[in-house]
C-alpha cells in the first residue's frame, strides 16, 4: 500500500506556473505508474497525465499537451506536474494516483489507479 499526498496548489494568474508534487510513503515507488487528475464542480474527473514506473514516458491530455510536463524522481518517492502558461479552464482540483496492476504502464483510465491523495487546489484568476 501507499499513501500519497499533494502539495504545491495555489492561486496564480493566468499565463503564469505552478509545480504540484505528490510525495508518497509506504511501498517501493517505482513499483507504480503514476498519473495527475483533476476535477472541477459538477464535471467527472479529468485525466491530465500519467507516467511509467521507471522509464519517464508520459502521456497527456490534449488540452495540456505542450504546456503540463509530468515526471518523477523514485530515490526521492515524489512525482511533480509542472504547470506553464496556466489558464482559467486550468482551475480544479488536482490530485495524484498510483497504480500497481500488472501490464500496465501507461493509463488515463481512473478505474486502473489504486491509489489517490487528498487533492490540491489550484486558481488560475483571469
């Protein structure tokens, strides 16, 4: 098992950065893929973008392709979600999960993570 917990939301302007961080404590992190979701008022969780256990591949969501930058560092258990040219549609909470099922490196499939964090919030004021 693994706990996860997000850090590093705020209030920003538009067009401005954050970096979200997901530190996570218990079993051998690189024994998961990971991935960033978000989820606003009355819509369905997002997936934004994940990331392979060891190799750093990534996959992203159309609408932060080329502006989100996911990684990870496993000797420091932490995976981030760099946040440039921010925009107000931006806005929601974002949270990490973690994923352990066999075959499986690189999902959007909220169903294939096992683990999630308590969320972070991020503002993006126009």
């Amino acid at each position: 098992q693994v706990q996860l917990v997000e850090s590093g939301g705020g209030l920003v302007q538009a067009g401005g950065s954050l970096r979200l961080s997901c530190a996570a404590s218990g079993r051998t992190f690189s024994s998961y893929y990971m991935g960033w979701f978000r989820r606003t008022p009355g819509k369905e969780r997002e997936f934004v973008a994940a990331i392979t256990r060891n190799d750093g591949s990534a996959q992203y969501a159309d609408s932060v392709k080329g502006r989100f930058t996911i990684s990870r560092d496993n000797a420091k258990n932490t995976m981030y979600l760099q946040m440039n040219s921010l925009k107000f549609e931006d806005t929601a909470v974002y949270y990490c999960a973690a994923g352990v099922a066999a075959g499986v490196e690189l999902t959007r499939l909220p169903s294939r993570y096992a683990y999630w964090g308590q969320g972070t919030q991020v503002t993006v004021s126009s």
